[in-house]
DNA sequence: CGGTCCCTTGACAGCCGTCAACTACCGTGG
DNA sequence: CCACGGTAGTTGACGGCTGTCAAGGGACCG
C-alpha cells in the first residue's frame, strides 16, 4: 500500500478535504512515533487519568465507556482505526470516562507539544481535524436519538449503517462486508439493551435478510434496505464531498 | 449588576479559569451586538441549514433536537443561558439537527468572522471556549448513560441534578431552588420517556421528598440524597475549581 | 478432556408505552 | 359575566417490548 495513504487517519481525513503531500507527511511521522501495543479488553486511558498524550487508533477497535457504581456499563462511542482519542482532551484535569480495547489494538501517543506544533504550523490538519471533532460530536448525537427513540431493532440496524460506512471511510470494508469484532455483549452494551434481547435482534435481522453475520464478518445485502429499517440518515456523519475537491495548496 | 460579570458566558467560563478586564469586555461586546429575540416552540437554526454566526444564549432555555421521519423526536441536550450553539460548526456544511426555543429566547448572534478574530486575539477566551466544548461534549456522554442505563427514576434524577447545578454555574439559583420552564413532554423527548411515565416518575420523585416542583419552580430540598438516587457523579461538568485561581494576566 | 467464553433458547416478569378520559388552568371573545 | 378552546397535567386499564433467570450447546484452548 502507498504509504503517503496507509493511514487510516489521512484516509479519513480526505473524506473531507484534500492534504498536500507534506500534510500527510506531517501526519504520518506523529502516526509512527510512539507506536503501542495492547491486547484485547485493556484500558488505554481510564477515568480519573490526566491526559498527557493525544491517542490516535491504527489497527484494532477499542470504545469510549462509563461504569455505574453498580457496574452496569456503557459503551459511548467506538473508536476505530484513524479515530482519535478527544483532540484537546487535555485541557481538562482528568478523565470523565474510560477508553478500553475490544480488540489487540495499535495506537500512537501523541505527546501534548507535538499536538500543538501542528495546529500552529499545518491550519489545513488543524481544520480537518476540527471537522474530525464535529463529525464525533454528531455520532454521540445521533447515538442519544437512537437510545431514546429507535426500538432495538432500529437501533441495531442503525449502529450496523453507521459502522459500515465508517470503516468504508477508512477504506476497511470489502464490497458489501467488513469486520465486526464486536462479542453481543459487547453490542448490548453500546445499544443500552441486554444480552439476550441482542441475540434475538440479531436473528430478526438475520432472519429478514438485511444482515449476515457470520463470526466476526458483517454482511449488508442490501444497504438502503438495511437504512429504511434504522431510519438511517447519512447526512450526520458529514461526508462532504465538497472539500475533497480543493487544491490542497490553496 | 455589574455589567462585567452579568453576561452569563462569562460567569460560566470563570468557573475554568479567571479572564481579564480585556477579555471580559470582548465577551460583553459580542454578547450585546446583534442581539435577536424569539418566542417559546420557535427554531434558532434547522436541519439543513448552513450556520453563518454563532449563536449565545442570553437568556430563556432553548434545546437542540433531532425529528425522525414518523414524528419522533428527541431532545439532544438543554441549551441554557451562556451557552454557544457549537463553536465551529461553520466548518460543517449543514446542519443535522435543529436548535428551537423551549421559552422566550434572547440571543447574540456572533458573526463567523468575530469569532475567527478572537481566536486569534484572545488566546485565555480560547481556552476557555475549548473548555466549555469539551464539557458540553462531556454532558452528551453522561446522556448516552443515562438513557442505555439509568432507568426512568434515576434518569429524571439525574437530569434535575445536572440542571440544577449548570443553573447555579451561570448564578440562576436561589438557594435549593431553580427554574425548569421544561412541560412534561419537553422532559419526555429529553429522557427518551412518554409523558404519561415522566408524570408517574415525577410524582414518585415528589412523593419521596427528592423533589418539588410548583409551577416552573424546581426545588431540590437535598441534593446529595437526590444525586445518591441517581448515581450522579458531578465530575462529568468540569468545575474545574483549578483554573480559577491563576491571575489572569499570566 | 475439562474449562471458559460466547451464543442460543424458553419461560416469565416488569418497566414502560399506548389509549382514553378527565381535571385544571388560562386567555380570548361573545 | 360566562362560554369556549387550547395547553398542560393526571389517572386507570391494558399490552408489549425488553430484562431476568436458567439451562444448554458449540468452539476454542490449556
């Protein structure tokens, strides 16, 4: 793979606007500095931490999370490959909430400094990394209207729309497939449902056709049908094909 | 009084960090140019527009909001007096959603071009707004939990608790009590509830003396027990008691 | 081959939604 | 003055979506 576009950040970035050859440079230097390594379930930052680093995830899905006293859980947001941890995170003192891995993931720690050299230096990153924010900030949104309107088969079907296209984003679904390395637990705990009801959505969804799901392989048939299911309305996750367009040197 | 620090933003962001004479100026001047009004049930922004200014909250509550196609509708958070309608959203397109007033609203509405200037000039207020973005950020995410988790009594408690305390932030308390100009139905699209259960759920509140509500008058006669009932954990808002000891010069 | 994790299934219960009707309150207008 | 309509709040009956409990099966692994 062409490693000016290997990132996953770089390519997730272009869905808004093009970067000059030293932007993705700029980006791909920070993304291969300081590279880790965790395996599945590990927290990468943990509520009540102080933030010093800016996380960006290369490989692996790891989740946003908030326990209860009682310990019910949950996930607030996924985290995939080219998805930053919180940009300007470390204005606050500490950590509101927990980021944990599902999978083994890769992750670059950014340090602080670095950070800040490149929104003085590079306005073209800082501003698509601010329309990065927004896009999130649109998800978590979206996700409030799906916890208290959509029913769970809605909701299912919308959180599966809403992974897919963000992996096609970052080029990491083939066809009409893409991994889903997510336990139904896992999904329960995104969705605000149980395990059990999860199981049961899942089959419905299966048994209509709208999805396939075989171990960890995602399968949209039939992607506007699965859409009309959820109600799912793309806009909100601001692909604009607009800026995608300028000359990157303007 | 003093019209230095009547302007609610900028009693806000003082609980982050402390802002000069100067800086409290340019917010109280931003605060009074273009200064619209609107009636309760009106829209400041909708689904599809292209936001052009930034709107401040002067005064009167307004709440930004999402409809489904089949009239659903869900309230995404409370937009209360001293709060920006989203710092950069001009970055975006368009919106996906719709801020409306929920009481008479008086607002600024800040031009794009102000807003880049003082970003430029003002670097305390930048930080400051950062802040301020990444608690309203933090907020979304305490609603994620509280409708995945929190069921209908904890969720209602929860909310008068973060309300009460984002009241006191601006200095719009009075004791243990505070204004909440919300119907019940408001409520119902906030908590993802029918009406009919946000009226047992408040009458239980009410019943075990977590609660009164007369009117548009919330009282909260003790508030840790009401946060015990609702597991709420104040660290979500940020008051970050921190910042506001430094000089503002430094 | 036993253990663990994950998925699956059935029975049952409960939280919460829907439907419908009723009350209270308020401003308007006849 | 009272009639009227509209909004908001309240209550009861009923049903369904979803949670809980419990048990079993399959896959993988030490």
């Amino acid at each position: 793979m062409d490693p000016l576009t290997s990132n996953p950040l770089i390519l997730k970035l272009e869905q808004f606007t093009k970067l000059s050859a030293e932007d993705k440079q700029v980006l791909n230097h920070v993304a291969s500095e300081g590279v880790r390594q965790i395996g599945p379930r590990g927290d990468i930052i943990r509520e009540g931490d102080r933030p010093q680093t800016l996380n960006l995830i290369l490989s692996g899905w790891a989740c946003r999370y908030k326990h209860l006293e009682d310990g019910r859980r949950q996930i607030i947001s996924f985290i995939l490959p080219g998805d930053l941890c919180d940009s300007h995170l470390f204005i606050l003192r500490q950590m509101d909430h927990s980021i944990g891995s599902l999978t083994p993931v890769t992750f670059a720690q950014i340090p602080r400094r670095r950070v800040e050299e490149i929104t003085l230096k590079y306005p073209r990153i800082t501003q698509a990394l601010s329309w990065d924010t927004l896009v999130s900030a649109a998800i978590q949104r979206e996700w409030i209207v799906s916890l208290g309107q959509r029913d769970a088969l809605e909701r299912m079907a919308h959180l599966m729309c809403e992974i897919f296209l963000r992996l096609r984003g970052v080029g990491m679904t083939d066809g009409d497939s893409c991994d889903l390395p997510l336990t139904q637990a896992g999904l329960a705990d995104a969705m605000g449902l149980s395990v059990v009801h999860v199981n049961r959505t899942l089959q419905e969804l299966r048994a209509t056709k709208l999805i396939a799901l075989k171990g960890r392989t995602l399968t949209i048939p039939d992607l506007r049908a699965l859409q009309d299911a959820a109600q799912f309305n793309p806009n909100y996750l601001h692909f604009e094909a607009e800026g995608r367009h300028l000359d990157a040197n303007e």
